[in-house]
C-alpha cells in the first residue's frame, strides 16, 4: 500500500516513476537493494558520513523550498519524508528546538547489519536535523540491539 505522503505528491504531480526514472519534490531518487547500501555503511570512513550528510541536508532544504516550509515548518513532514527514503519507520520521541537536542527511533530498518552503528541511517538523520535546527547535528546510535527493542534509537546533539 502507497503511503498517504506519496499519495499526496502524486496528486501534486511532485512524484514521478516512468522510463527509468523515479523523482520526487524534483529531486532524482534511485531505488536500490539493502545490501548495497549495508556495503557503504561497512566502510569506516568519516567521508562517507559527511557526505551522506550533506547531501541529505541540501535536499532537504530543497523539499523545504518545494512543500513552502521552513526548517521547524518541515518537522511533520521529516517522519513522511524518511520514510520515503526506505530506511525505515522514524519517530521523533524527544525533541527540544531550543538545545537543538533529542531522541529518534527507527523501526523496521533494512540496514540491520553486524556493524552496531548503522552508518548511513546516522549520517541522513544528523543530515536531516542539521537542516532543521540550522545547526551541524550529529546523530548517535544508543540501542544498537534491534532484536530486543524493535528499534534503532539515536541521540542528536
């Protein structure tokens, strides 16, 4: 079942698969296996986080520009958002705009590999708060142990 999100875009004319090519909010996506992706996160290099980071900040401050919202303005749509990316269900359980501090949940991630730090999923939750607290965030896994809480939990500061 297409989430309510997307159904949304389509309606909007903002999401597009056809001829080999899928976009939304104008921006190109690319779909590809969990696998894949877990052999970029198992590489240890700060590079790859930074980058991931970035990039992710920038297209969310593009998605922003897109929906007519600003950085707290596009917290409801961030768990949507996330979601669309495919690296599971996010849940903002704590979080204080003034410190610029909290706590997210993760559930259901394909990215559940042996490394305990998720790589990838930190580097595009830390890209996706520093764009909304306008401030360089990074995200820290604290439960690393899916198979006893359900979830991957991440501290930003």
């Amino acid at each position: 079942m297409i989430s309510s999100f997307l159904k949304r875009l389509l309606f909007a004319r903002q999401f597009y698969m056809m001829d080999g090519k899928i976009e939304i909010l104008g921006k190109k996506q690319i779909m590809l296996p969990s696998d894949v992706v877990s052999y970029l996160q198992n590489n240890d290099s700060k590079v790859v986080y930074t980058n991931i980071k970035s990039a992710v900040s920038k297209d969310i401050e593009d998605y922003a520009k897109k929906l007519g919202s600003s950085g707290e303005g596009m917290l409801k749509n961030i768990e949507d958002i996330f979601e669309t990316f495919g690296l599971g269900k996010l849940e903002v359980v704590d979080l204080d705009y003034k410190s610029k501090k909290g706590v997210i949940r993760i559930y259901n991630s394909p990215l559940n590999g042996k490394s305990t730090d998720i790589q990838v999923t930190s580097a595009v939750i830390s890209g996706i708060f520093s764009f909304l607290f306008n401030k360089e965030i990074n995200a820290q896994q604290t439960k690393p142990s899916v198979k006893m809480t359900g979830y991957h939990e991440y501290i930003l500061k």
